[in-house]
C-alpha cells in the first residue's frame, strides 16, 4: 500500500513540473505573451512609417503629375532650383536683413540689378561656372 501513494506523489510533482515548464514557455518563450506584445508594438511602428511614407509619396505623385501637365510647375522649378529668369525681367537681390529697432532698419536696402540680355541668358545658361 506504500507504492500507490508514492506514485501519485510522483505523478502530481511530474503534473506540476510541467505546469511550470508550460507557463514559462507561455509567458516568457519564443512566440509567448511578451514576444506576441513586442511583436504587436514593432507592428505599430512600422504602421506609422507607412503612413508618413506614403503621405509622402502622394506629394510627390502629386508633384511629378503637375510636372507633367502643367508649365507652370516647371517655371517655378526652373526659377527656385535653377535661379533661372525671364528675358523681359529685371531680377533684384535684397542684401542683408534690417532688425527692428536698429539703425539699419531706417536705411532702405540697397538692391543689386542685374539686367539680362537675351543673348547672355543663353550662354550663362549654356556654360558652367568655373572656379580658378
């Protein structure tokens, strides 16, 4: 009568044993509640850069469209990027910033003009800048 009880004492440490292995592997192991949290936040993550990725795609879609249809966008890009001007314009450059206050502020700026024949636009355009 000694070894039934015995054995049941065995069996029940042996149930515990793996209860235990079973909730370390739940809890803590590969694929287990803290691996399925850090999964969902990486998630979340990469959620939020395929937004801003694709916000920014559209503006850029929405860019290369206007490129192709519209010559205004093109002009603008050619001015801005290009510091490129028409024939018929006069292009002033504002030097220096006047601060509120200061002496500067009640001197007007002095504008640098630069008068474009047609003739030069080209070759400037033509030719790069060469440094010595």
């Amino acid at each position: 009568m000694t070894a039934a009880p015995s054995l049941s004492r065995t069996l029940l440490w042996l149930a515990a044993a793996i209860f235990v292995v079973l909730q370390l592997s739940l809890w803590f192991g590969e694929g287990g509640v803290r691996d399925v949290h850090r999964l969902k936040g990486a998630v979340a993550l990469q959620q939020a850069e395929n937004l801003r990725l694709r916000q920014r795609n559209d503006v850029l879609e929405a860019e290369v469209n206007d490129l192709k249809t519209g010559h205004a966008a093109i002009e603008e890009r050619a001015r801005l990027d290009l510091g490129m001007i028409k024939d018929d314009e006069t292009f002033y450059l504002v030097t220096g910033k006047a601060l509120s206050g200061s002496a500067t502020a009640r001197m007007p700026a002095t504008p640098a003009v630069v008068h474009a024949p047609k003739d030069s636009v080209s070759e400037a355009a033509a030719e790069p800048e060469r440094q010595p």
